[in-house]
C-alpha cells in the first residue's frame, strides 16, 4: 500500500510540475509571453499592458508588491484608474480573462509576472471587469485562485487590476 500512495504522490507532483512549466507558454524554465517592465507587464499575445501590482500595492523596484491591497466597488475602480492615468482602466471581461492560465496551477496566474495575487478569508481572489452579466445590473469577475467568472453588483468591493492598449 505504501508503494501506491507513494507513486500516487509522485505522479501528482510530476503533473503540477509540468502543469506549471507551461504556464504562460514557458520554454526552458521561462515564460516568454510577457516582457516584463518594472512594474508593468505587456502582454505579446495581446498586445495589452497590465500593471503587475493591484490597485493599493506598487511595483518596489525588487520583483514585488509593496503596500496593502485595495478593495474597490467597481465606481471607485473606474475612477481610481483615471486617476493612475489617462490610459489605464478596469479591463473588460476578455481582457482580464486573456492572462488567466490554467497550467499556471493556483493562483491562475504566474506569480513572477503578476506578485501579489492574495487570497481573501473566503479563499477567492476576485478582480473586476466592465462587462455587465445579462439584465440584473451585475458586472463579470474572475478569481484567480481558481480561474473561474462569476458575477457581483458594482458595489460590492473586490481586487483591482488595471491594462492600457500598447506599451
């Protein structure tokens, strides 16, 4: 029985090992998809640029996040990225879910690209985007613990990512 579960436990880290090594197109141990900026990442495939820290946190210059992470109803978010500058907004739906990757394992994110993915005490990690689910005045969200959309009113006070086209 030992000899099983032993080879079950390999098997399983043998799978998430390469599950992660592909994350985000990786050859050679290293993702290529995303030129990485200081604190920005531009997105190859999509031609987007994201700023690598959430809303309330910044790039320290040391390959991290510094401060705490701010949670915004989708109101403030628009205008906290108005005030970041005249570029950058709160990503649509598509947008938000183009730099979701499934073989980046949990968060669905690459963490060198992307550092300060935080899970909640409710064990999500929801970020807002501008399209509206349907007739019922909600807006689609992505958890980047597990990848998936869901749907919340614009009031609700959730993670914040924020893209402009072009570098």
């Amino acid at each position: 029985m030992k000899l099983t579960l032993g080879l079950a436990a390999t098997l399983c880290v043998v799978m998430m090992t390469a599950a992660v090594a592909a994350c985000y197109d990786r050859a050679n141990g290293a993702q290529h998809r995303f030129v990485l900026n200081d604190g920005e990442a531009f997105d190859t495939k999509t031609g987007l640029s994201w700023k690598r820290c959430s809303l309330g946190t910044d790039w320290d210059g040391k390959r991290g996040c510094a401060g705490e992470l701010s949670f915004a109803s989708l109101d403030e978010a628009e205008q906290l990225a108005k005030a970041a500058g005249p570029q950058w907004r709160v990503p649509s739906g598509p947008e938000l879910e183009s730099i979701v990757d499934h073989n980046c394992g949990s968060p669905v994110v690459d963490k060198a690209v992307f550092p300060d993915i935080s899970v909640t005490d409710e064990g999500t990690a929801q970020y807002w985007t501008t399209n509206a689910v349907g007739m019922a005045d909600l807006f689609y969200v992505f958890d980047f613990v597990d990848g998936r959309p869901d749907g919340h009113s614009r009031g609700v006070h959730l993670a914040v990512r924020l893209v402009r086209t072009g570098k």
